[in-house]
C-alpha cells in the first residue's frame, strides 16, 4: 500500500478527521497493512492493545465474551477498530473476528501519541472527539435506565 493510498484511507476514517493532510501522513508512514483470511481472529478480549485497526475491505463480527452467537458486523470501510487503543493500553472488551477476507490498516498508539504530544491542537481535538462519544455512550445508558430498572 502506497503511503498516499494509506494517507487516503485514514482520511475515511472518522476518527482521524481530527488530524490535517499532513499529520494523516506521518501516520500513514508509520502504520501498517495487515491482511486475515475468513475466521482469524483480529484481536481478542482480553489482549493488551498496541493501536487501532482501519477496516480497508471486508467484513469483522464484534462479540462480547459469552455473546459469540450474537455478533455485531461491521463493513464500513474507514470504520476504527479499537480507538480507545490509540490512547491508552486498557485491555480489549471485545473479540473481533474476519468473517471474510479483510484487509485493516494499523495505527500504532506509540505513532499517534507522538503525534498528539508534537501538536497539541491534535490532542485537545482528540480529547475533544473521545469526551463526545463517551457522554454519547453514557446519554443511552442513562436512557435506558428507567426502563431497566435501577441496580
């Protein structure tokens, strides 16, 4: 994969529209093509994380430990793998498994946190985007509350 071509494929990805033209090639320089055959196993729950995946092509099943017959497909290309992974190390809460050939581009946490310490803008944007999701997340979950019942 041409680094242009890897640059382009960050640029999809929504997560990355935090970072310029310039700082989406500097990652691009540093990630990596990873190709799995139908039924590998991308990550499993439970590993420690080194960075996220970037879906290029094909489809990934996502289930929860003792969920595997109820599995979350994902074929969006530009879809991030694992973004929390790009900022901190916490084990993974899910496996994600190639149901057909897949092709992801890999973003190691150690080339995005030099990134995000080389521009701090990048950082606050980054932190930015995670505290948007994380109150999204949290909004359905306290949604969901009163109809489940309080635990």
């Amino acid at each position: 994969m041409q680094l242009d071509d890897a640059a382009t494929i960050l640029g999809r990805a929504d997560f990355f529209e935090i970072c310029d033209a310039e700082q989406r090639r500097l990652l691009a320089f540093a990630s990596e093509r990873k190709k799995y055959r139908p039924g590998s196993v991308i990550y499993a729950s439970g590993d420690q994380p080194e960075g996220a995946h970037v879906l290029v092509s094909g489809t990934v099943s996502s289930t929860q430990d003792g969920a595997e017959n109820n599995p979350y497909l994902i074929h969006d290309v530009g879809a991030v793998l694992g973004t929390m992974a790009l900022v901190i190390p916490k084990p993974r809460p899910v496996t994600i498994k190639a149901v057909d050939a897949v092709e992801t581009l890999f973003v190691p946490r150690t080339a995005f946190m030099k990134l995000a310490n080389q521009y701090p803008d990048l950082a606050g944007r980054a932190a930015d985007r995670i505290r948007r999701e994380l109150t999204s997340y949290l909004g359905a979950i306290e949604g969901s509350r009163g109809r489940f019942g309080k635990g």
